[in-house]
C-alpha cells in the first residue's frame, strides 16, 4: 500500500518537474526555480486556502527576470506594499548575477501589477486605466426630503444587486422546488436575503444609491395594485387637471388576471395617461393613487410610467404614511415599462396609503405620465404548466403557481410580473426555469442599461448601471472545525478583455478582490482569525460574464459546513460582512469617479430620553467608534419621531449628539437615531419612548437592557452537532426571512450522506414565514401599558443608564426590559461571551437605587438563570440576584405553555391569568424556555406561577426601608395581548408605587 501511494505521488508529480525543467533556461537553474515556486507558494499560503504556485517559464537576463507562474498566484490579492515585499522574496532565491536585475512576475497571462485593484493603485498606476463611468444629469430616483446627501458616498449611482437563487418550477420533477437543498435552519435561497435584503440593501441606500433587484425585495405578503385602467375594490386612481389636461398615452400596465401564463406581460395589457409639465406658478395637474391596506404594517411602494421622447426628468411623487409625506422626484427618461420602487412606508388600516404625483417641473412642457402603482410585496402570480401524470397520454395540464411568497421566488418570475421582455427572463424559452433563472439576471442587467451611456446601441431601459454583484452562498463540507470560507469570481476575457466604451473588464476582477478582501478581513478581524480565503476565479460564470458592466460573484460561505453556519447564523456576522460588502463597493465606485470616500458610521449608543423642566424631552446619546474603518466618523446626526402608534417622519438633523424636542401632554412619542456623514447615514439604532401624562400617578424609567441578536446556541462534540432551537431559537434582527425548519440530523457520522439525510438537514415547516426578532422598539411596549395605568415615563438603554442616568433617583420605579437577554458566544468563541443581562456597571447603580429604596420591576426569560449559571456568572452575580432582586433559581421551564397566573397575596394584586407568545411568529420573538424563580430573603414571596406546574413565574419583595420589587421569569413585553399588559402593568405599579400614594382600582 505504500508503495502504492508513493507511485502515485510520482506520477503526480512528475509533470510538474517536467515542465520545470522543459522550461529551463541556462542562467537560472532548477533548484533556483522551485525555490522561486515554493516562496510564491508561501506567500500566497498566507492569505489563500491550500495555495500552490508552479513556475512554468522563467526568462532572465541580468537586467531583467521575467517569471511565468500559475494560475494559483493570480488569487493573491495584489497591493502595491504586499507586491515589493513579494519581489524582494523572489530575489533572495535568485543566483547572484541577477540579485540587481528586474524582476517581473506574470499569471494568466498578465503582469501582477494589473491585478492590484484600482482603488489601491497609486494615482500615477490609475491613470493608466479606462474607468468604467456614466454621466447622468440626475439619478433614476432621488428623495427629496432626505436630511442627508451623501457626497461622498454613492449619491447619484445604480448598482445592480441580487440574492442567489430563489423558489422555482421544475420541468424535469413537474413541481416548483428550491434550487438548493435546505441545511442548517435555511436554504441557500432563501439565506442569502438575509444579508442583502436586511443589510447590504439599506446601507447602499443610507450611503445614496439606487439599489435594483431583480427579485421582490418586499417580505409583505399583501399586495395592492391601483391602476389608470381599472379601480378595485378599496383602490382607487383620479386625476386632477390644472393648466394641462390629462390624456390617454401608449401601452402599459393593466392587471387584468389573477395568473398570468408563458409570454403574457402585464405592461403591454393597458395604457397611460400623459401630461405635460408646468414650471412654478402654473396651475399643476395630479394622478392620485389611494388603496387600503388590509392590516397596519410596513410595505414597499413601487411606480409605474412610460418613458417617452421629451420626458421629464424630475417627476414628483409624494407617498403619504402613517409619519407624514415622503416626496421623491423621478427620472422619467428612464425606467419606464417596469415596476420602480420608492421605498418601504408604513400604511395604517385606518388610513391606507395614498401617491400622488404632480406634473410640476423644473422645466414647462416636458412629458410626465401616470401608470400603475404597486404597494406590497404579495404572492407569485406567474404560473407554470404542471401536468398531473408525466408522459402518460391522458395527462392533464394546469396553470399553476408557486403558492409562496414573491420575495422568496426566483428572478424569472419577478422579471416577467415587472414586464421585462421573454428574451431577457426566458432565454430557454419556457423549457428550463433553472437554466432561465440564473441567466435571466445578467441578462436584466443589459436590459436595464440598454440605451444609456455604457450600452448605447441597445435598447432597454436606459438606467446608467455601474456594477453588478452576485450574492451566493456555496456547498462543502468539513469534518473539523475548518470553514470552507469565502470564494470570488469574476470574468475578464470576454469581448476582447473590453466593457463596450473602452473600459477594461480587469474592472470586474477588481471589484471581486475588493469584496473578498473586505469580506475576508473584516471577519478575520471581528469573528474567525481562521477565516478561509478561497480562489478568486476569472472563469466564464453567465452571472460574472454577460453583463455589461464591472460584475462579480460572491460565494461567502458554505451553507452545508457547520463551522461556517456556526457564525452564518448570527445577525452580528451578517451586519459585519454587509458593511464589508457596502465598504468594498464605496471603494470601487470612488476609484472609479476618481473621487474621496466617506464610509457612513456605526449606528449611536448609550441613547437616553429624559423630560427637561420646561415641559420637553432631552435626547442624548453617544457615537459609536469604528475600529475598522478611520473615515466612519459622525458630523451629524439625524433624529426620527414618531406620534402614537404612527410611523417615523422624515427626521431632522442635528450636529451635536443631544436635542431637545417639544411634546404634548398625554401623548406617547417615540425617537430613533442615525449617525451621519458626508458618506451618509448608520443603520438606525433602538427605539426609546416617552410619555408624561398630565395628572400623572407615578413616574417611570424604562431601561432597554435587551440588544441581544443571535444566532440560537450551537454545539458540537464526539457524535452529534448542530444548534439548540428547541430551548432557544435565538434572536433574529429584527425578523429573520432565512428560517427554513429546525434542525433534524445531529449525526456527526452523517457529514457526507445524502442530502435530506446529512448532518445538518433540517425541516421546511417556516420557508414561507417570516419569523420576529428583537424589534429594540420595547420601552413603546412596556411605556404604553405604564401610560394607560396612569403614569409618566422616559427610557435610556441600559448602557446609558449603567452611566448614572438622572441617579435613577428621580424615577419612582425602574422597568429592567430583559426579554430573551442571556450571556451568548458565537463560533469558537473568540469574542468571548456577549448579551449578558446584567454587566457589572449596570449591577452598581442598579444597587444603589435598589439600596435607597428605589422599586424594580425585571422581567425576562433569564432574568436570573444568566446571573446564576450564565457563560460568565459568578458568585457577585448571585449575590446580586438574592441581595438585589431578591430572586434564587428554581430551575427553568424547558418548554411553558404560555399561561401565568398572579396569585392574589400580600401584594395586593389581583389574580387574572395572562398568555405570553411561545412559538414563532412574525409578531413577536418565541419564548421557548423560561425562568422558575425561588423567594430570597426576608420580605421575598411569590406573585406570580406558571398555570401548567405551579412552578413560580414572578417573585415580589417589601423590603422594611421602603424598598420594593417585581421580578418575572418570562418577558413582560411577549405578553400578548395590548390590553392585558396594561392590566398587568397597572397591577404591578399599584404594588410599586411609593407609599402614601392614593391609586384607585
């Protein structure tokens, strides 16, 4: 046998040697060439997985040595520092005669130099490339309102973007399927939207891009359509005509059918109406769109138009929602015949939702026309042909749909509903929807750039795109704990190496390396210092091939590896590769426009709202530092509010990182902020409420002490793996749309079987659901139920509290907001453990005001169980759950029913059962496992038990200083009903409220 394998060695190896030594040329001998090939090899190792260089031609001469390596140095990522490093390496490995000579390295063909993306050359190397660009007057959407411009972010610019695969009909199994198979709580098809639609999407848009997908972006599963052509029920289009009439204009949409069939396209079934532009103080003209919506929530609004010749480049449209009126002007020279989208508003059930567009314009006598508009993100309404026996003469045929969600089916079918042509979403006309799938997103690409500056002699929707990606996850497994880590692919050779125009297409391999290596880094650096760096592939992918502009294909990890989903299912992980994505593109395009950056901060912390004197609210909060990136620094800030049970306005900026804002009496008002720059705006931070009730009983500081987002616990060892969801599913940020089902197969051994039967196959129960997370919106919950009893209330993060907030003295009773908070680590645990319920800065001051006697209302699933047996208790954590909280473990409740009931005591409550959320919804977080709380210490009883066991849910205390608290085994806020967490509420702050305080019943 071992003969056996050292012959195979031999004849691996021996071409290898071969073409070594075929290759010799006289000065440099072959000893010099392997050691030439092993440093590249070396070198290369550093930064990719299982690199391997081969010098296949060396030509030398004392003043210069060109070497000739494979394809395997062409993955390095070239920097100008890391490539003098390189040289002087190659040197030392030279005989001596050539120690001075010019040593220049070349792979696939090209001198390494090329390789160095151009956002890292030196300003002389950039000079010497033709950039990809466009020159558009005004961007395809622009909000209007916005309080920030991001000039140097990408204000003004178009990246196409899209999320791998996505639900789709299978000829060949006469059923619609997924593309990939689901593993580890997800499928690639529904996982990759967990980074681009929750993340990437809104960075580029905080930053000021136009996003395009080429799949519905919106998760709301209700869809209203209102049209020029035909009113529905609750739907409803007029018109309005000032100095210029309305008049009916060519083809477009009309939704004249609940399914539509091969070649049927909804854009050529109606018409348009058309007016011409008025300037200022002409009389203007209005189409107006109102629907109703069937249930308050957030949904995305999309308009339709035709674009004609003389069309207006600024047509302004206002969207009014539940936070006011958002205004946008929209370039109508472009992006007609297709859905474009505005943004995403929240519309009440009372009110619905309302568009209007104007025809008032910068310039009189342009083309404004009015179409459709589409608000929701709905079912699939494409239907394929299903057959009930496959080859059988007496088959009978049907149309059929997918039945899902549209945000969860593939590109082809988005395509065709957004009336593209069937050349661009069927290339397989009709006969194979996996092939048309992945091919009809590169062709969208050309479709959408088609008659603008990059593609002039084509005929689309003349959008001038800058780049594209494809965002994917990969197959592979590992046996260990190695990840199959991060692969990148782009495609250079194409149409001679050139983008029509005269730009280089080495562009889109540079655009690959900037997002691997950001991608790469950024995890290196915050999760995984183990972290795979794969090939970086210049292959002819369709994705990275066909379209017309700088494309690339990102493989971020394997789906099927466990070490790999271990810190792929954690939103932090998520967050850091979106913002590493965003950052690589900022740095494409600005090298691009040959223009500086600015990355957009991290969202703010330690963010308080307190009552100022005068009768208004003082929020304050604190920057958050960027150990990433030095240019993420706030100049500003932009603070939204929010009246009631409303949505948020279109926010006001400030400069200084406090405001104090107005507000009325009796009413409930909700703040969140984002940091700013001239690179544009964070992601928003939480949410904090206030409220001061004008004969108020008592007031009342919320403390938000529950940020934790995570993925559920994870394990591993001799024989079995995978994740914990049946005692914790984790917390997703803010809903999770990746969950497929819980995990079934935990058998090691299985690593490598077939796939609805290998380790980490899981179920298909929740691929159509979407599932809530922390919403960080709990101090509205817990302060609304507070004002309906009576009292006033502010809220602080727990950060912001930790620090002495007003000495919490002030405050007749503290709400501790736990929710599902517990001490967590992700993957190997580098980070450490995070999320714990109580840190010690928040421990000291909560004791002080405990300690003078201050009342305490605490709740959460482990409010205790964390400080008695977390990640890092120890026994100062237990002593300030029995000193403080007055609380020792009685175990936890590994699966409650939900039910609680108060148990009429010395507390003076009224008993009254009440139902907090245990499974997962798209409402709430589940509570899958809760605390069961002991008394301890004088004054200590229990208040409140568990209706299944009796066990007890809630412990109170009288202390003899007057000290008083509320602590629950579950979370006050997954109670779920409104009305019965005021009833609760109420309950619990009779019992608090300082003595000698008349409260009536």
């Amino acid at each position: 046998m071992k003969n056996r394998v050292l012959l195979c060695l031999f004849v691996a190896l021996a071409p290898i040697a071969a073409a070594d030594l075929s290759a010799a040329d006289k000065g440099v001998p072959p000893a010099a060439r392997r050691e030439i090939a092993r440093t590249l090899t070396r070198i290369a190792d550093r930064e990719i997985a299982c690199a391997w260089v081969r010098v296949s031609r060396i030509e030398a001469s004392r003043a210069r040595v060109r070497i000739h390596a494979s394809v395997g140095l062409s993955y390095y990522p070239f920097r100008e520092e890391n490539l003098r490093a390189m040289y002087d390496s190659v040197r030392r490995c030279l005989p001596a005669e050539y120690r001075k000579a010019r040593i220049e390295l070349f792979t696939e063909g090209r001198a390494v130099e090329e390789l160095i993306p151009l956002a890292e050359r030196s300003a002389a190397a950039r000079r010497r490339v033709v950039r990809f660009v466009n020159r558009s007057a005004r961007p395809l959407v622009e909000r209007l309102d916005a309080p920030v411009r991001p000039d140097a972010g990408l204000q003004d610019r178009h990246i196409a973007l899209w999320q791998s695969h996505g639900r789709y009909f299978d000829q060949t199994q006469n059923r619609w399927r997924w593309q990939r198979t689901p593993f580890w709580r997800t499928c690639e098809d529904l996982y990759t939207q967990s980074y681009v639609l929750q993340y990437l999407v809104p960075m580029l848009e905080n930053a000021g891009a136009n996003v395009l997908l080429p799949r519905e972006r919106d998760v709301q599963k209700h869809e209203r359509i209102v049209d020029n052509d035909r009113n529905g029920p609750g739907a409803q289009y007029e018109e309005r005509s000032g100095d210029e009439p309305w008049t009916t204009g060519g083809a477009g949409f009309a939704d004249r059918k609940p399914l539509y069939g091969a070649g049927e396209n909804p854009f050529e079934s109606g018409t348009v109406r058309r007016v011409r532009t008025v300037a200022q103080g002409g009389a203007p003209s209005e189409a107006v769109w109102t629907a109703e919506v069937p249930e308050t929530g957030d949904y995305a609004v999309y308009v339709a138009y035709r674009t004609e010749p003389g069309s207006a480049d600024d047509a302004r449209y206002t969207v009014r929602h539940a936070g006011g009126e958002s205004r946008f002007a929209v370039n109508q020279t472009m992006g007609g015949g297709t859905w474009i989208y505005l943004g995403r508003f929240r519309f009440t059930a009372e009110s619905g939702a309302l568009v209007r567009l104007s025809n008032r314009s910068a310039r009189a006598g342009r083309i404004v026309t009015a179409d459709a508009v589409k608000i929701g993100g709905g079912f699939g309404n494409i239907a394929r042909t299903v057959c009930d026996s496959l080859r059988t003469a007496g088959a009978v045929y049907a149309e059929e749909p997918s039945g899902y969600p549209r945000f969860v089916e593939g590109a082809r079918y988005w395509l065709q509903w957004a009336g593209f042509g069937e050349e661009v979403y069927t290339p397989k006309r009709h006969a194979d929807d996996y092939k048309d799938d992945y091919m009809c997103r590169a062709l969208w690409v050309n479709a959408l750039m088609g008659g603008s500056e990059r593609l002039p002699d084509s005929t689309g929707l003349r959008i001038p795109v800058d780049m594209a990606l494809a965002f994917h996850s990969d197959s592979g497994v590992r046996a260990g704990d190695e990840t199959v880590g991060t692969l990148g692919i782009c495609c250079t050779s194409d149409g001679g190496g050139r983008f029509e125009g005269g730009a280089d297409r080495i562009l889109s391999r540079d655009l690959a390396d900037l997002v691997m290596t950001q991608v790469v880094g950024d995890i290196r650096r915050t999760f995984e210092p183990r972290w795979t760096r794969r090939e970086l592939w210049d292959r002819s992918y369709y994705e990275a091939r066909v379209p017309c502009v700088p494309s690339a294909i990102l493989e971020l990890l394997s789906h099927r590896n466990f070490a790999d989903m271990r810190y792929g299912s954690d939103p932090r992980f998520r967050f850091v590769v979106s913002r590493a994505v965003y950052k690589a593109i900022l740095r494409h395009l600005a090298a691009q426009y040959d223009r500086p950056y600015v990355v957009q901060p991290l969202p703010v912390r330690a963010f308080a709202a307190r009552f100022t004197d005068e009768g208004g609210v003082e929020l304050t909060w604190r920057p958050a530092v960027d150990p990433l990136e030095p240019t993420a620094v706030p100049t500003g800030y932009v603070v939204y509010t929010r009246r009631g049970d409303g949505g948020f306005d279109n926010g006001r900026y400030t400069e200084e990182p406090r405001i104090v804002l107005p507000i009325e009496t009796g009413e409930l008002y909700s703040y969140k902020v984002t940091a700013a720059n001239a690179g544009g705006e964070s992601l928003p931070g939480e949410t904090l409420s206030v409220c001061r009730m004008p004969d108020e009983r008592g007031r009342l500081l919320v403390v938000n002490a529950f940020d934790r987002v995570s993925g559920p616990p994870a394990f591993r060892c001799d024989s079995l793996a995978g994740f914990l969801d049946r005692s914790d599913s984790g917390v997703p940020y803010l809903y999770d749309i990746a969950f497929c089902g819980a995990q079934r197969v935990f058998d090691r051994e299985r690593l490598r079987a077939a796939d609805s039967c290998a380790l980490g196959a899981c179920a298909d129960d929740f691929e159509t659901q979407i599932v809530g997370g922390n919403t960080f919106d709990y101090p509205f919950v817990h302060g609304r139920a507070a004002a309906a009893a009576g009292w006033s209330f502010v809220s602080a993060s727990a950060e912001a509290a930790a620090q002495d907030f007003g000495a919490l003295g002030e405050y007749d009773v503290v709400d501790v907001v736990l929710g599902k908070q517990r001490a967590v680590s992700v993957g190997r645990g580098i980070r450490g453990a995070e999320f714990r319920t109580f840190p010690q800065a928040l421990q000291r001051i909560l004791r002080r005001y405990a300690g003078a006697g201050g009342a305490l209302l605490v709740s959460g699933c482990y409010a205790v169980s964390d400080l008695w047996e977390g990640a890092d208790a120890a026994e100062p954590d237990r002593a300030f759950a029995e000193e403080v909280l007055h609380c020792a473990l009685g175990g936890r409740c590994p699966e409650p029913d939900g039910r609680v009931t108060l148990v009429p005591s010395e507390a003076g409550m009224a008993g009254g059962e009440y139902r907090f959320g245990t499974s997962l919804r798209a409402d709430g977080y589940a509570v899958e496992s809760t605390d069961v709380l002991r008394p301890a210490g004088d004054g200590a009883f229990v208040v409140c038990r568990y209706a299944s066991d009796r066990q007890p849910a809630g412990v109170a205390w009288i202390g003899s200083g007057g000290g008083r608290s509320v602590v629950l085994g579950f979370p006050f806020e997954a109670v779920d009903d409104a009305r019965a967490r005021s009833r609760l509420m109420g309950e619990i702050l009779r019992f608090l409220e300082p003595e000698g305080k008349e409260v009536a019943r």
